[in-house]
C-alpha cells in the first residue's frame, strides 16, 4: 500500500521494492545535501539507513535543511534527521551517529552499510569517505555543491573510478573556498541530494544508467546538465590501497564547525536540547534563574568532563565571557563539539531571562 | 583552430565567464593553459581538472578537441 | 542570520533576500511535486505562501510526499503542508486552502499571488491553471512527471509562450494516463519540484535564464537533461483571452481523487482526523464504542451537511456497507471530497476496535 | 539523409526504444511520421508533439534536422 506507486512500475514491481527494504545505505552528514537524501531514501523504504553527523541545527541551517525546524534548533542534526524520518516512515530502521565521522572509526562503520553516501561538507572529510569506501570495497554516491553549482558521480562501483581518479588530491589550503564560508541558493542542494538519491535507487534497483565513470556538473541558473567522462586511475587507487594498515593512523585536520564560538542571547533558543554551563565559582552571584544550569567551575572542568553532554549544543557562561571563552576552548581541544561561549555575562542573561519571564506572563 | 573553453565553479569567477571562443594553434593542453594562465590572473592559483570533448583528460593530452572545459573541486554540501 | 547563506552570495545579498520575502507564491497541489517546491520556498522565505488541495494524506502519498508523515494520515494535504512548514519557517506567511482548485475560484486566488506553480496530477487543473494565469496575467512555473521522466517550464512570463503554445488541448481521453494510475519513481518529483522552486527563485530574484520559452526534459534513468525551445502561438493564447468572460461557467468534470472510494478497515488510521459518520437508524445495534462518532441516519443526509466537515477524510459506515456507499455517493455529487465507505458493516468494525484495545492493554 | 529519431515517455514504450537512426529522403515531418506510424503499431493513437533540432515544430515543416524527438504531455504530479 504505502509502496504502491513503486511496485506498479514494471521496472521496480514487489521484487524491486523487496531489494530497496533489503538495502543498507549511510549517509555522511545531515546538512543541505543529506536532508533531501535522507527524506527520499526514508519515503522509498531502504530497510537500513545510518546517519552520520556531529553537528547540531543552527538557525542558518534551515534556510535549505528541509528536515529539521525551529523544534531542532540546538539538536545534533542526526538526531533530529531520525526523529523526522521516523514520521516519514515508521516501517524502516534508521540509526544515528551523533559523531564525527574519522579515520579510526570509518571503515568499521562502512562494512555495516552496502552504500555510501557522502553529503559532508569539507575536503578533508569527502577524501576521507573515498579512501575508506576504497578499503572497505563499498560504492560512494559523490554530490558537492558551490554556491549555484552542483557535481553528482558515482565512485568505486563495479571496479570504476574513485573520487582521487578525477581529483588526486585535496586542493592546496586556501585555493578553494571549504566549509561553510560560502554562500549558496538553497534549493540547490535540494536537486544535487534529489539525484545522489536517485543513484542510490539505481544502485540498489540495477536500473538505468548509473553515473559510474562520469561527472555530472549542473548549473542552476542556466538549468544546464554537462556530463564528463572520467577515467579510472589504477596507480592513485593502489596508492591509497596500500596504505590501508595506517589509515587509522591519520588525523583529520581541519574541522568546519569552529569549535570556539562566541554566541549572543539572541541567538539562543532557550529550550531542553541547550546544555548550560555556568564555570564561575559557587560562591559569585547573581545565580541565573529559570534555566536547567550545570554548574562546572572553570578549574575543575577537566575533572568533570563526564558531565558534558555529548549530544547537545554547549552555551558557556561566566560573569564577563572571558571564562568561558577559556573554558569553550578547552573542551574543544578535547575534542567536544558544539561548545558557545556566551558573549554577556550571568547579570545580562539573568535580566534577559526575568523580562521574558514578564512578556511571557503579560501575554498570558 | 577554433575551440570553445567552459569554465565552471570559481574558474568562471575569475574569468568572469562562462564560455569563450578561442583561436589556438595545435599543441598540447599545456600551452593553452599558458595562455590561459596570462591571460587570466589568479588562474594559476587555482586547482582544477581538464576536460576535452567531456572527457577528462591531463596537460599532456594533444589539443584536439572543440571542446575543453576547465573543472573545479566543490567542497560544498 | 537565518537567511545568511544567501546574503552572503553577491547574486543575491540583502537586496535579492528581500525580494524573496516580498515574494507570493501560490502553489496548486501539494503532492509530489508540490511537496519540494513548498518546503524549498518556505526554507528561502517566500513571504507569502499559498497551497491548494483538497486532498488527504493517504499512505501511498508517504513514498514520495515528503512534508507528510504518519501523523498527517488522514489530514488535508494544505492543512497538513502548512503544520509543517510553519515549524521550518515561522517567519513567513503561509495560506491554506483546504478545497478543489476550479474555475470559479482561480482567476480570483491567483490575482492575489506574482508567481503560480502548478503541482497538480492531471489535464484538466493543469490546462485550467495555464488558462487563468493568462487571464490572470501571472507567471506559471510548470511541472509534470511521468514514471522515470519530468518536465519543467515557465510559461506566460515576459509575453513568452504558455502551455498551450506547447500543447494546444487536453490529449484525447484514454491517450495519456491521467491521476495516479501510473507508478512513478519516489525521488523523481523530488528532483523536479526543486527545478520547479529553483525557477521560482530566479524569477523572484531576476538572476540567471529562466526556463521561458524552453521545455526542460529530465530523464532520471540516464541523469540527462535535453532542453526544446518552444515558440509562442498567438493564436492559442488570444483563443483563450477572449473566452474570459465565460471562463466561470466551466465546470471541472474529471477529478483525480474518485470520490466514492471503498476502504478497508485495516487502511484506517484511527485518529482524530478522520470523521466517522454512522448512518444507520438510532435504534440499530450494536452500537460502536471508542471511537468519536457522528450519527447522520441515510435519509437525513441531506438536511445535515453543516455537520460534514470538508477538512477531514470521512468514513461512513452503515449494517453492511451498502448504505454508507449511497451516502458517500450523495456527499461527492454534493462535491464533498474524500468520503469512503466503510467496507464491512458497524459489528464488524466494532469487534475489530476491541481487539484493538485489548491488545494495548495486554501490551501496556 | 540519416537522422536520429528520440522518443520520450509514452511514446518510448510503444516504441520500445528511446533512440534511434533511421535512413529518409528529404521532404516534410508528417512524411517521416507515416513511416513511423505503420513501423509502430499504436503509434497514431498517442498524443505528441514534434521537435527538430530541440525546436517545437509542426508537421507541415520541412524535415532538415539531424534530429527529431517525439513529446507527449505528461500529467502526473
């Protein structure tokens, strides 16, 4: 019933809608690319799909990651990614990673999955997802977008070529824009995802031509598909096959979310999926009322990193923002994500808090 | 001989188009590019991939094609 | 903030995102197609928009609709869209209509809108929305699916051809599949209705080429794009022109949804957005208990259709099923839509929602 | 002259092909449209429109193009 548009369909018909409930597909970040992915995988029925993501939902975000909503502010994207899906459809299994996908925990994760989707939005982590879908033998569906255009290809599938056969390397620092420094039309990663999916239904169905040895390059404002033909590389491959006994050895470097970030109150969203942490002695005043507050002095937080949750967005406070400034720095030297240190002090966020309080009640 | 040239993602920011025509003697790819390279600054800062008649090809390749399009990484998602 | 990965683009900047929020669009159908162009438009923050469907949320929609979930089943499609691009965008206008698009109401709702984007499912809304966006004189932002195949246009923009200049009249009947006969590929829609609001997008902003005069043809199989330009036929469009006078008095005689539709109780979804209508006589037994019934006996139908509530699948059931078919074939001539009847009789529905209801005891 | 015929949609399943070429002499589209119609059966029944060289044109036009596609309208949303 709920596959019915799909099983009438002489290409697909119940066996294929049995291959697509069977398929086991990970999708590498649950930004702009992987939300349209993630929604069209989940309403096609793929039995298994994994989510990847260390990230939590900003409010720049839902300009075009159509899976999340003012609900999500604060929620790390692969956990908000399943609670929507799993409205979509409650007949598929769904698994989230609120992580960082690295070199000592990818190819584990690849050998669970048949498809590797990679929606990730830097070099170092797109280079890190071809060479552990080269070792661990898994077919990548590569999209990548540019302020208004978009490339989707097909990598390491039926013994064709990898990402590194069309670019050997990462470009040199600087030469080309990462991360999240440019702009883009939102409703372009809209399109690229749509046809990451679309290959992925291919894959699993063994319909139509795949997009294995070609890069496909559009062009939203001119509404334009060039397709170029790419060449395997047999050398470059072997090189990265080689490697495979240190690959856990390697480090990613670069991270996009900058860890130490300062935020304002207005940007806040004040709701259960924000952890707060006040770093001033027990003793300094005012308390700030009318929050869930973990209070960790800012010398002992070393000893108390059992009590920083993992999952949630971190706001740090102080009296001025200068502890906390400390304290966002060294946890994201620990390698915690996702840690804001708060540009006023405990006075400010106390007396913002009481006048919404007053609003609140006023309107009431 | 005449060949287009395709410039895609930041390349056509610094060439400031999209296409061109372009009247070359034959060679390899190479020395277009050192045409290229002059006539553009800032290109030869820039990463990118070679493609002719939508086939990807490296510096060393014969000039043949009516078609060369020069392709940039996207790091976007 | 939120629209910061557009202000950044030099194509677009403060300028260009306050034109999006000036911006009304309308969207007809929230189905397949409509469903990306809506969440793409509200995500880019189209000030104002506009969604018109009659139509519920049934599960055979959830393999591609992906506004929807579980929890719309049953819903009106424009009720449902608006619930959930409101938690996406809080910041914009969205209008619901719960109702048919037909040629009374279109030249007056779309006078109200700049830009039309057609997402419906059949020939006759699709050459009834190309017509009142002439006489309207709006922009319609064209698309349409078939199986592995879309097509993408703008029509009636800058004195440029119209649908019509295309294809001057409705295939004969029987020539083309019309509705939902035919399967469709999940993702497809999912690939042309961002086209669709990417053309939007371009037209609010003035950037790029749009897509008037040219016929996009998508092929999802083969990931290829061919482009046919159209030229305008002046004849056809002065055809239509000069019929707005009796534009009004044309009825819509084939609709998509058949309004008599049989439903099984297992396709149910037992919640509080379905009416019950019992349609039995008083005295008749058994009653049938757990559920918010309204008792409209047969033959007092007609003089109770203030208590049917046009926002809501209706299901009617009766003794054995033959009364609730009359009674949903009296309500869709009355063009009431989304009325099934009830397949089995009240005993049978009735033994059905106590085992129901010991199973979540048991469970519980 | 040889050209290439492509069928989308509808028109590609009766036909069962997406592409072909076919060998014809000069004359005008509706000419080429009777040899296809007695080549596929169901052909004359179907609703289409007719491009040369990506250019709507009608049946009275002159067959010049290298290639012609035949487009039917699709409904479905």
């Amino acid at each position: 019933m709920r596959y019915n548009r799909h099983i009438i369909l002489s290409e697909i018909g119940q066996k294929g809608q049995d291959k697509i409930s069977n398929a086991k597909v990970l999708v590498i970040g649950a930004g702009g690319l992987g939300c349209p992915v993630l929604q069209y995988l989940a309403a096609a029925g793929v039995g298994k799909i994994g989510i990847i993501d260390f990230d939590v939902v900003e409010l720049s975000n839902l300009q075009r990651q159509v899976l999340f909503g003012t609900s999500s502010l604060g929620k790390n994207k692969a956990l908000a990614a399943k609670e929507r899906m799993e409205d979509l459809n409650n007949g598929i299994n769904i698994h989230a990673y609120p992580e960082a996908l690295t070199y000592q925990n990818a190819i584990e994760l690849f050998q669970q999955y048949d498809i590797i989707v990679d929606g990730s939005d830097n070099f170092e982590t797109r280079y890190l997802v071809n060479d552990a879908c080269i070792l661990a033998g898994k077919p990548l569906v590569f999209g990548a977008i540019y302020k208004f255009e978009g490339q989707v290809s097909v990598f390491n599938f039926n013994d064709g070529p990898s990402y590194r056969c069309l670019f050997p390397n990462p470009p040199k620092k600087d030469a080309v824009p990462n991360c999240s420094e440019i702009g883009v039309l939102g409703v372009l990663p809209g399109i690229i995802g749509s046809m990451q999916a679309n290959e992925v239904l291919k894959l699993i169905l063994g319909l139509g031509d795949v997009l294995s040895g070609e890069l496909l390059c559009y062009n939203a404002l001119k509404s334009e598909i060039s397709t170029l033909k790419i060449n395997k590389n047999e050398a470059v491959i072997q090189t990265v096959s080689k490697e495979k006994d240190s690959f856990r050895d390697n480090k990613i470097l670069i991270e996009c979310a900058s860890d130490v970030q300062i935020i304002s109150i207005s940007e806040i969203t004040f709701n259960e999926s924000i952890q707060f942490i006040d770093v001033r002695e027990p003793h300094e005043q005012p308390k700030v009322e009318g929050l869930s507050i973990d209070s960790i002095p800012l010398n002992q937080l070393k000893n108390n990193l059992d009590k920083i949750d993992r999952t949630k967005k971190k706001v740090i406070f102080c009296q001025s923002g200068k502890r906390s400034k400390s304290a966002a720095q060294i946890l994201s030297e620990l390698d915690f994500k996702n840690c804001f240190s708060l540009i006023v002090g405990a006075n400010t966020l106390n007396n913002y808090l009481k006048e919404q309080q007053t609003t609140i009640s006023n309107e009431g | 001989m005449q060949i287009t040239i395709k410039y895609f993602g930041q390349i056509a920011e610094v060439t400031q188009k999209e296409a061109e025509q372009l009247e070359v003697s034959k060679g390899k790819i190479s020395e277009l590019l050192n045409i290229l390279n002059s006539k553009y600054d800032g290109l030869k800062h820039k990463d990118f991939q070679i493609a002719q008649n939508q086939e990807l090809v490296t510096k060393e390749t014969v000039l043949t094609g009516q078609e060369i399009a020069l392709l940039p990484p996207f790091s976007g998602g």
